[in-house]
C-alpha cells in the first residue's frame, strides 16, 4: 500500500471477501513493531560467512577522534572509536580532513611519534593478506610503519613482513599471509619522531576456505548513496534515509508542502551505531535499510535536493564514482540529459544501482484501474515507472532498455507472491540466499511490474513474478536483477517493501519491511539487504 493513499485504499469497500481478510490483516500489522529475533538472525547468518574487511575512515560530517593523546584531549592509552560499526583503538592519533591529509575519499588516519591504530575485535576466518595505503603528511620527513597481527585477543603480537617508508603521496602496501582461526591487526608508526604519516583503506582478506562454515564472503567498507535529489520526499512519501531540516516541495494537489529534507550525512554520526541501535536512531521512511547496511559495516549518505549527479567530476565530492552503490527510491521528476549520462557510465564502469518504483496507470491524469492518483506525489506529470522508463529509453547512450527490461503502467497488489525464481543463476542465489537471510515471499502494496526484454540484455533475471504469472517468464515481474558492463542493477516495483514506518510525523506511513513478518508474508529485510550487498559486489 502506497502512503499517500493510504487512508483512500483503508475505506475501500472489498467485494471478495478474501479481499476484506487481507485488507483487516495489513490494517492490523500496521500496528506490529519490527520483531527482536529478525536483527539476531541476520547477525547470526553474518558472523558464519567469509569475511573480508575494509577501513576508509570515513566518519560522516564529524570526526569522532580529533585530536592526539595529549591531556586534556586524551590519554596515554589511546582513545576507542568506532568506525563502521567495530571498535578501534587510536594511540597518538586522530581522524583528519585537512588539505594536508593524504587520504582516498575525506577521510583518513594520521599518526606521529610511535602511534598505532589497533583493532579491538577479531576477524574469526582468518587473514590471507591485508592491503594498507600509506604516505607521509603534509611536507614532514618519511617515517617507516609495520603491519602486526594477533591471534590472542592482542596479548601479543607478530609483524607481519617488512616495515614501508612513507612517501608524500598514497601508496598501496600488499602484505600476504596465512593465518586461520580468530585475528586482528595493528599499524605501528616505527620511525620519524614528530614527523606524521597518513593511513588509509585497510583492506583485510580473509582466509574463509578455512572456517566460517558459510560459501559467501561479505566486505565491509562500502558506500552507498541514498538519492534525495529527486523530490523522494514530496507529497506524503518519505523515501529517506534521514533528515534534518525543512523544504517547500510541489504537492499533486497543487501549492506546495512543507517536507522533511535530508542532508549530506545522516545525524547522529553512523559511527555511534551499534548491532542493537534501533532504526528510529535516524528520521527517514527507508532509516532502518541503511541502518541495518550500517551494522553491517558499510557506509551510507544521502544526495540532497539540489546536489549534482555527475561521474567523474572530480570537483564534485558526492561524485558518483565516490560510491559503490546509488539507491534511488521512488524518483518523482526525471533525470537530466546529464545525470543520465552519469548513471549509466556509472553503472557500466562497475558501480550498483538500486531502482525502487511504484504503482500507476495508463496516464498520470486521472485515477487508475483502482482509483488511485498515480505515484506523480509532486504533480509534474511523471511518476517513477516513467522515471525509470525514461532513463532506459532516453539516456543518449544506449536507449534499447539497456538492463532489459520496462516498467509497465499498472498498479497491482500482492499479499504476498512466494513465486519465486528457483533456477541456478549465481547473481540470483546471491540475492535471494545471501549474507542477510533467504528472501521467499514478496507482498506489494499497490506496486507496477516489469516486462523482461532479454533480447536487449540476456543477464536479466526475475526473482519474484505474480502469484499469477509464469515463474521464469517474461511478465508479470515483481523484482529482478541484471548486470550491464561490469555493474549491477536490482530492481523492485513497489516501495512499500522497504517503507520502515517512522519518518515524517506528517506522512501516513506503513511498515512493510518487517510489518508483515509475524504473519510469515514476507522476507523484506533479506531481499533488500542481499541485493545491496549484491549491487555493491560485497557478497
């Protein structure tokens, strides 16, 4: 069921009385909060597979270690942090965005006299080789520093290799080695006094042929790129991760409304998330996607309204090719000439895109076949299927459906469609048997579909198809996946499936991410987190 309908589709009088069952049964999970054992089965399910581990030091807007040991600021022991949702012990050291920090991204460590940085939790499938990019800051003499590995909870340590002199620009140190069971490492500064060096995207890969006792690997440190810029916001939808601030935006109705708009970076800090924070940490229909992306150990921001979408415009710090995966919920005006330009050079160089739509008819005037304004939340004749359709029929690079498939104008409902794609594709396994879960149903609440067109794509492959339609055909598609150059692209046609049911205190909201696990409808959280591990090629 779609918010701004939502009181429209609670007064409507049901023929069948099937119909009248289901639509008591979605009234009555509104009211049914997100179950503990959903969070404790996707960290179970975590904590079995291969893992690989990336640290870029990316913090947000605020930076939680600022300063070095020195009291007032600190102490002789260092000061614990928590960077993408693990503990880490910085001794005479901080997190630094200066324009004399040498860093990868906005973030990086910087250590002087004989810091450390040091994890303060294991890697429980081993380590076959970490990779460390290092330089010297500013204009301060080279300083050498050594990558060091525990195996007993840090009582004593091993260097792994030999130490690296620093450089005045990023270089990549690779170190191989074999070592199984728990372990966690350490950086020391080894030379230089006072001189100060740069640390950046620690990368640990993990040796999970040997433990774990899972077939997946899940790599932390990802970015992804919540889209606001395309009014997700209007009318009564809220299709962000966070706000904190206020706009006008075009309402349907006419005039316009005041929304909640959201910023670069979530607030709080998404260092301060834990595996028990509660998705109500952040404001936003979608918070509890990201936040659970969180304590997974990725990292997510959201493009404001008025932010460019551009790829490879290094002027540009929210640049897509800053970012592994770009989530777009619900677009309600269409992209630009050059934002579609951007998009697909981004998928096509390696990146993810997540493409969310929602229901509408034959026209955007009018009501449709069930009496609905179409999803055109901002009234600007466009809703997101003729958003999507037009990004993949009018982008200036390929416009023959280049992810293979077309929304279609319809608005359909499912309470729920376990029709699910049963094959051997690889990249469908992942999404529907990953890292989060097993993703077996998907109920719509007033959704459009998708025609497949493997005649312009052959990689494209439905995962959910109606109750009704053919399993494994062309038509009747709830969500599919696809790969186009060397990225990836998931597709789902409603966005009540992710809609968390907190947000706006305006906005009539529903809960269809977990709103309907008590009744075993739906598998929501599994689909759309083993989809954005997907897209972001972490698992």
């Amino acid at each position: 069921m779609k918010q701004n309908y939502k009181n429209t589709f609670k007064a409507l009088a049901f023929i069948a009385a099937g119909l009248m069952a289901m639509g008591c049964q979605k009234n009555q999970e509104q009211a049914i909060t997100k179950p503990a054992e959903a969070n404790a089965t996707i960290g179970r399910t975590l904590k079995t597979m291969a893992v690989s581990l990336t640290q870029g030091f990316e913090v947000g807007a605020t930076s939680p270690k600022t300063a070095y040991d020195v009291s007032p600021t600190g102490s002789s022991s260092g000061d614990n942090v928590t960077l993408s949702g693990n503990q880490w012990n910085l001794y005479d050291a901080l997190i630094g965005n200066l324009a004399a920090d040498q860093k990868n991204g906005s973030w990086s460590a910087r250590i002087r006299n004989t810091g450390k940085i040091t994890m303060l939790y294991d890697v429980t499938t081993g380590i076959s080789s970490v990779t460390v990019k290092s330089a010297t800051y500013s204009s301060d003499a080279a300083s050498t520093w050594g990558l060091f590995y525990s195996t007993n909870g840090g009582s004593s340590w091993t260097q792994a290799g030999s130490a690296v002199t620093t450089t005045s620009t990023l270089q990549t140190q690779t170190f191989t080695f074999s070592v199984t069971g728990t372990v966690r490492i350490e950086i020391r500064k080894l030379s230089g006094g006072s001189s100060r060096i740069n640390i950046d995207d620690i990368t640990i890969n993990d040796n999970g042929s040997t433990g774990g006792g899972g077939t997946g690997t899940v790599i932390t440190g990802k970015k992804f790129l919540f889209d606001a810029s395309h009014l997700e916001n209007a009318g009564s939808a809220d299709w962000q991760i966070d706000a904190d601030g206020t706009e006008n935006v075009a309402s349907y109705t006419g005039g316009t409304t005041v929304e909640l708009k959201a910023q670069r970076y979530p607030t709080p800090s998404y260092t301060g998330i834990t595996s028990s924070t509660a998705e109500t940490y952040w404001t936003g229909g979608i918070s509890a996607w990201a936040v659970e992306l969180v304590k997974k150990g990725e990292l997510v921001e959201s493009l404001p309204n008025g932010a460019a979408i551009t790829y490879g415009d290094s002027s540009n710090p929210q640049d897509l090719s800053n970012y592994d995966v770009f989530v777009v919920v619900e677009p309600n005006k269409l992209f630009t000439a050059a934002e579609k330009t951007a998009i697909m050079n981004f998928v096509s160089n390696g990146g993810g895109l997540i493409m969310v739509a929602d229901h509408t008819a034959a026209t955007t005037a009018g009501t449709d076949a069930n009496g609905y304004n179409p999803s055109d939340r901002d009234g600007d004749g466009y809703d997101s299927p003729r958003v999507w359709n037009d990004l993949m029929t009018n982008n200036g690079i390929n416009n023959s459906n280049p992810f293979g498939f077309t929304v279609n104008y319809v608005d359909i409902s499912e309470k729920p469609s376990s029709n699910v794609y049963t094959g051997t594709n690889a990249n469908a396994t992942k999404v529907l048997n990953g890292a989060a879960g097993t993703a077996s149903k998907l109920a719509f609440y007033n959704g459009s579909t998708a025609t497949l067109t493997p005649a312009n794509n052959a990689n494209v492959q439905g995962l959910f198809w109606r109750s009704s339609s053919t399993n494994g055909g062309t038509t009747g598609v709830m969500a599919l996946l696809s790969t186009y150059g060397s990225g990836r692209v998931f597709f789902i046609g409603d966005s009540s499936p992710c809609d968390d049911g907190t947000g706006d205190p305006n906005d009539n909201l529903f809960n269809g991410w977990s709103g309907d696990s008590p009744s075993g409808f739906t598998s929501h959280p599994a689909l759309h987190l083993n989809a954005s591990l997907w897209a972001a090629k972490a698992q």
